[in-house]
C-alpha cells in the first residue's frame, strides 16, 4: 500500500496544489523553512482541520461557502493480496454497486445474473490484477474532523451504479470465513460516501502515521491488548508492552534502536498500578549490567520516543504503512538520520519525510524528491525533481544551499583521491563486501596533487585536522591515493601517516576500468551502433595505443604489466573520443562514465576490482570490519 497521486487545495499556503506522484519507497520533500513543507505533509498525513488558503489579497474579500473547506484529493495503490485481506477484514461489509438491468446479463445474453454472481465476478475482476487503485478524497471544513468520500464515482470506475435520480443501487457484501463472497442485503443510497472504493480507502487511512518533533507518548498508558499504534503514538507504551509477547520483534525492536543510538542499550516495559488499573511503562537502559539504571521514556531525548513509535510501526506491522516524517533533524542528530535511513530501507513501506537540511537529502540518495517553493504572498507551488538529471540536482541542491558532497552527520570519512573513486568506491564495498557503511562517507580530496609533493607533511595534516571528530564534523579513517608516478615517496608516507595513507596497486582508477567488454558496454548505451563499436574493435585500439611513451612515466622505467603502469585517464578519454568521433568527453564526464563502467565490472568482471575492496577493507575502523 502506498500513496501514488496526490493534490491539496485550499489548505494553509495551498490554494490548489499541483498534482504530485509519489513513489512507493522513499520521497523525500525539501525547500527552504516556511515554504509549506509542514503542510504539505499534514494534508498527505489525511488527519488535518480546517484551514483555508488565505493570501494577502484574498484575505479582504467575502468568503464562499466552498472557501471554507480544506480538501487533498488521494489515489492509494495497493496490491491484490492487501485488497483481500482488507474485504476479508471489513466487519461491516463492503458495498458493490448493481448494474443496471442490461449490464446484468450472462455472456449467452439468455439468462440475468443473481445478485451474487454480480457481487462475485465484480470482486474477482478486481483480484484479477496485481495491483489496484483506489481514488478518494478527505475533505474538512469549520474544524470538523477530515472525512472522506469520493472524487470519481465509482472509484474504481469499472461499474456504473443502476438506480434513478441519485439514487445508486448497492450490495452490500462480506467475505466468509471459506472465502465466499456473501450478500448480506441490497439498498438504495444517494450517498456519494457509500462506494467501493471510498470503504477501501477508509481503512487505508489508518495506515498512515505522521511523526513530528514534539513528544509522541507518554511514559505510561492503561494495559490492554491492542497491537495497533493510534496515528498520535498516545498508546506507545501499551503496544511496546504487548510486543513483548513477540520475543524476537521485540529484540528486532531493540537492535534497530541500539544502532540508530548507540548511547541507549534497550527499552523494557513493566507493569505498574495506575489510576484505573493496571498499566504499561516504558524505561529506557544505557547499561545492560545495570538493571536499576532504567529511566521513564519522558525522561529521555524527545528523539528517542520519536525512534520507538517509527521503529515500532516498520516491526511489528506485517502489512505495508505510509510513514511521515516531517523535520527529522528538528529530534534527532544527522548521523542518527542516516542510520535510521539505512533501517528503514530494509522494510518496504512507503516514507515521506521533509527537510531543508542537506546531509538528510544525501542520506537518500535514490528517493523521490519534491521541491516545495514559495514566494512573498504566493501560494506554495510543488515539482518533483529528477535526481538523475543535472539541471534538476541543481536546482534542488540550490534551494537549501548545498552540495550533495557535504559530510555533517558522518561517523567517519575516508579521504580518496576525486570525485571518480567517491562515487566508485561505495558500489565497490558494498557489492564484493556485503555490509552496512554505517555511516562512512567517501570524499576527495581538495589537492590531491600536493598530497605527494614538497607540501605532503602540511596537506596530510591539514586533512587529518579537519577530520578528528571536532564539532560537527566526523573523523577520518584513512587516505587512498593513485600511485600516479609517487613510486619514491610512497613508502614514506605510508610510515607518516601510521599507515592511515594507502595507495592502489596501479597509477590510477581508472586502469582498473580498461576492459573491453565493459566499455563496449557503455558506449552501446551511449548510443553508439554495434558497427562502430565492439569488444574486439577496442581491444585491437589498445594494442596499438599502449605501445605510445606519452602514456608512461618518464622516470619509471617499468612498463609491464601495461595496465599497471599506463595512464588510464589518459587512454580513456582518447579511447572515447575515437570511437565517438568526439561526440562523447570522458575527461569532462569521467565520474557519470567511470560509475556506469564500475557497475558493469562489478555485475560482470569484479575480480581485479577486489584489490579495492581489500584496501578499504584495512582502512575501515574495527566495528565496521565484516
């Protein structure tokens, strides 16, 4: 279940919002501060009251009577087996709208359908598709609670209702405990509320959760047995107890909330006496051998319940959520963020979180991004930005100020030579040394030509100054470096830097990427034709090419093995400017062209790139080591 569509009119600083897609993993909504984030998220949130659009301007004029509601206008995905457990689920039953007389008939046209072969071929053509979509809307006006009802009548739009006037003709129908579609009664309704898929819709609203900064629970909440955390996370405490009773969900619990905060050990939940009875309480522990060191969940960090009811929600739920997060760095640390996004990603529910503060946009990096804008007495305007196109990264990175590259709220960095190997590196780890980066940023350099010069000494310690985990920013683990033709300074930094500094086996990245096949690979999806381009065509250029000086290192004498030795940046780029004929610059492009050349090695020919991966592997701190 996710939110696929959705648009909000007439809402704070919305007077009609764009419509927006919104994709089932992470969406991540970013803009400056007051530009309507916040109410952006309340109305997809589908909780909100009442509160009409007013500018400037507007504000002086007499008010309709449509002025006054709020209404965001939703279509929900879901997939067969969630629309059968939710019909199986539905106590109150379900309504099928009844066709009209000639809709009714068999195939053969001889003889009508019951109304129960009606009710069973409408739902088992619904089942009939893996996914579904229901469209609704919420709409609240003078402070009322939001209900919903229906945008498009039906909502699933496959039936149309007999009846006269307004009047629409329903069954209204429930599913046995064998699975049978029942009849329970059939009725007239002029109701636009009273619709397939409006009911749907109904229940899936309760599967949206919004989390905020200010505090969600309390320490305490009456025993009972409920499993379902309310919206408002009020009963954090009675879920959290009854979790108990689900040992490994509750360790589950407490592994993800140790990892997202390392300074808290585990919560536990006891039964005290309250005013009316029993109730849950919260404690949470920072010492695992001291069992009297546990302090009430109020007593802590606003962070810490605000991590519990989300990592309760994405635990315990066997059926997907709507998870909204609105301002995460206003309760939680960026390095916490980021663990927290790595936790996440291992459940497949749909996240909307809002921010304008740059290492939560790097912390998710694949999401769907919606850049929220406003101007002085204008309404607040939505674009989803393509994080894959230039000009949109941009565009987005300009509004809140900041390069994709920032490092705040890493736990560690790990210097290396360009943008090439920050980018190349990662992909590296993670594929041939499956783990968690916990945090590690890769990230070049400033001057990696003085790194081994006469300035070496100063640059290295300017770099290690920097990177000693003072204020804000996180210490370093190490340099990886090119040899580049630093053959005789090499052994002496390595012994300076206590061996922190390490250097790949060949003179550059780019020597580890000279593969035919791979590159052919890239130039085909570049656009070049198959008659241009080939594995063979380009293994019979290098034969030739490698054989040329200005390729090499004057002082070293060395040459075999060629790829070891060679320029490889160098080759590169003329490689890609014969076979395109210069239509295609890998110096100007080399980080997009290197990562796309990375990826093909590491799914096809990784083994050389393994020398890489044992490299980062002697540089990372003890805990991340596999």
């Amino acid at each position: 279940m996710y939110i696929s569509n959705f648009q909000l009119q007439n809402y704070k600083s919305y007077q009609t919002s764009e419509p927006i897609s919104l994709s089932p993993g992470f969406n991540l909504v970013v803009g400056q501060n007051n530009v309507g984030k916040t109410a952006l998220l309340e109305g997809l949130g589908l909780h909100f009251l009442s509160n009409p659009y007013r500018n400037q301007k507007a504000a002086s004029k007499a008010r309709t009577e449509d002025a006054a509601y709020s209404l965001a206008k939703v279509s929900f995905t879901i997939s067969r087996d969630e629309l059968w457990l939710i019909l199986q689920e539905m106590e109150n039953g379900f309504p099928v709208p009844l066709s009209d007389k000639e809709q009714l008939f068999k195939s053969n046209g001889d003889e009508m359908l019951s109304i129960e072969e009606h009710a069973e071929r409408f739902v088992r053509r619904l089942l009939s598709s893996d996914h579904y979509t229901v469209h609704t809307g919420v709409g609240t006006k003078d402070q009322n609670a939001a209900m919903t009802f229906s945008t498009k009548f039906p909502s699933i739009g496959d039936y149309k209702a007999g009846g006269v006037g307004d009047k629409r003709i329903f069954a209204l129908c429930s599913i046995s405990a064998d699975g049978a579609i029942v009849v329970n009664n059939v009725q007239e309704n002029t109701s636009a509320g009273i619709d397939f898929g409006n009911s749907v819709a109904q229940v899936l609203r309760k599967g949206i959760y919004s989390f905020r900064a200010e505090r969600v629970a309390s320490d305490t909440y009456p025993a009972g047995r409920e499993e379902r955390l309310e919206p408002d996370a009020r009963n954090l405490a009675n879920v959290l107890g009854n979790l108990h009773h689900r040992p490994a969900k509750f360790r589950e619990l407490n592994e993800h909330l140790r990892y997202v905060l390392p300074h808290i050990y585990e919560v536990a939940v006891r039964n005290v006496q309250g005013q009316m009875g029993l109730d849950h309480e919260v404690l949470v522990y920072d010492d695992p051998a001291d069992q009297d060191s546990g302090i009430p969940l109020s007593a802590s960090g606003t962070g810490v319940s605000q991590i519990l009811a989300i990592l309760y929600v994405v635990v315990a739920s066997e059926n997907l959520q709507t998870i909204i997060i609105d301002e995460p760095q206003s309760f939680l640390h960026p390095g916490a963020i980021r663990k927290l996004f790595e936790v996440l990603n291992l459940y497949p529910n749909q996240y909307i979180i809002s921010t304008h503060i740059p290492s939560v946009i790097a912390s998710a990096r694949d999401g769907n991004v919606i850049l929220v804008t406003k101007e002085r007495r204008q309404e607040s305007k939505l674009k989803t930005i393509d994080v894959r196109d230039t000009e949109h990264l941009r565009l987005m990175l300009h509004e809140v100020g900041a390069r994709l590259g920032d490092v705040f709220g890493a736990d560690y960095i790990l210097w290396v030579e360009g943008k090439t190997e920050r980018d190349c590196f990662p992909l590296i780890l993670e594929k041939l040394n499956p783990r968690r980066l916990m945090g590690t940023e890769f990230v070049p350099v400033l001057s990696p030509d003085k790194i081994t010069g006469k300035e070496a000494d100063r640059v290295i310690r300017i770099h290690q100054e920097i990177s000693k985990g003072k204020g804000l920013l996180p210490p370093a683990v190490g340099f990886i470096f090119d040899r580049e033709c630093r053959e005789e300074e090499i052994s002496n930094l390595e012994r300076y830097a206590d061996h922190t500094v390490k250097f790949i086996k060949r003179r550059m990245y780019e020597n580890y990427l000279l593969k035919p096949m791979a590159i052919e690979a890239v130039l085909l999806e570049l656009g070049l034709g198959k008659e241009s381009v080939s594995a063979a065509h380009i293994q019979e250029w290098l034969d030739q090419e490698i054989q040329k000086t200005e390729y090499y290192c004057p002082k070293i004498k060395e040459r075999e093995p060629w790829v070891k030795y060679i320029h490889g940046a160098g080759l590169l780029s003329n490689l890609f400017a014969h076979f395109s004929s210069g239509a295609f610059s890998y110096s100007s492009r080399k980080v997009e062209y290197g990562v796309k050349i990375t990826k093909w090695l590491l799914d096809n020919d990784s083994d050389d790139l393994k020398e890489i991966a044992e490299i980062i592997e002697l540089l990372l701190p003890v805990e991340l080591k596999g």
